[in-house]
C-alpha cells in the first residue's frame, strides 16, 4: 500500500509539472517598448552628426516610441513619432525564429538581427557589418532596451 500511494504521488507530480509548463509564457511572444528619453535622443543624434542646434531643438517636443511585436514566427516592428503638428505611425511586418533568437524583414532578403531576452527586456545584437550599413538604425537600438508591456 505505502509503495502504491508513492506511485500514486509520482504520477501526480509528473502530470502536475506538464501542466504547469503548458500554461506557462508562450516563448518570446508579447509586445516589447522602447521609448527613448530626450536625452538619449540627443546622445544617438550627435553621434549621427547631426548639428547643434538640430539636437538643441529637440527639447521636450519631440517624442519616438519603437514596438515590437512577436506572435510566434511573425510580428510587427512599429515606430512612432511625434512632433509640433504631426504624427506619424509606420509598421513593418517581420519575421521571427524565436529558436535561432532572429529577427529579419519580411518583405526583404536582408540580414537577420539577433535579439536576447531576458526577464521582461528584449535587446538586439548586431554584427560589425549591420552595425556599418546601417549606422543610425544600429545606433539607434543597439543599446535600446525593450519593455514587454502587460
């Protein structure tokens, strides 16, 4: 009977953990947020070479919002900006391989980006060569730290 009742516990144990992990977070997916404060814009526009009183005129009256969105081998890269008078929304449908931790465009053959994440922050990884192809993007979110949101 004691032998009976430990197998009893052991195979209640086992369905138990397979449950807990079926219900756990589904990989990568969510929506992730950066929005960079306005001096973190000034820093990225300097180093871009943009001029003085370009970065001066920043002010608190300038606002950019990233998103990305991972639904399992597919999302949405969103940016959002804002200015005096204008708002502008542009979304671009991605592809994801959340296994290989990639990111790429869909409707171009470019390079896969590499992304991390870790606790509730996705960050991205480039290479020496997507770093000098394109210097702003990369400069823009090589540092950038993407919140999932709730």
């Amino acid at each position: 009977m004691k032998n009976f009742k430990q197998f009893i516990l052991a195979l209640v144990s086992f369905f138990a953990i397979f449950l807990l992990t079926g219900c756990g977070a589904k990989g990568d997916n969510g929506t992730y947020v950066y929005k960079p404060s306005t001096a973190e814009m000034k820093k990225i526009l300097k180093e871009q070479g943009a001029s003085s009183s370009d970065i001066d005129s920043l002010n608190n009256k300038y606002s950019l919002e990233l998103s990305v969105e991972i639904n399992g081998s597919e999302g949405y890269l969103t940016i959002k900006t804002k200015r005096p008078g204008h708002k502008t929304t542009d979304s671009t449908e991605i592809t994801i391989n959340q296994k290989t931790k990639t990111i790429a465009a869909k409707e171009e053959k470019g390079d896969n980006i590499r992304y991390r994440i870790k606790g509730d922050t996705l960050t991205f990884i480039f290479t020496r060569d997507q770093e000098s192809t394109n210097q702003f993007a990369s400069s823009l979110i090589k540092n950038a730290e993407f919140k999932r949101t709730k």
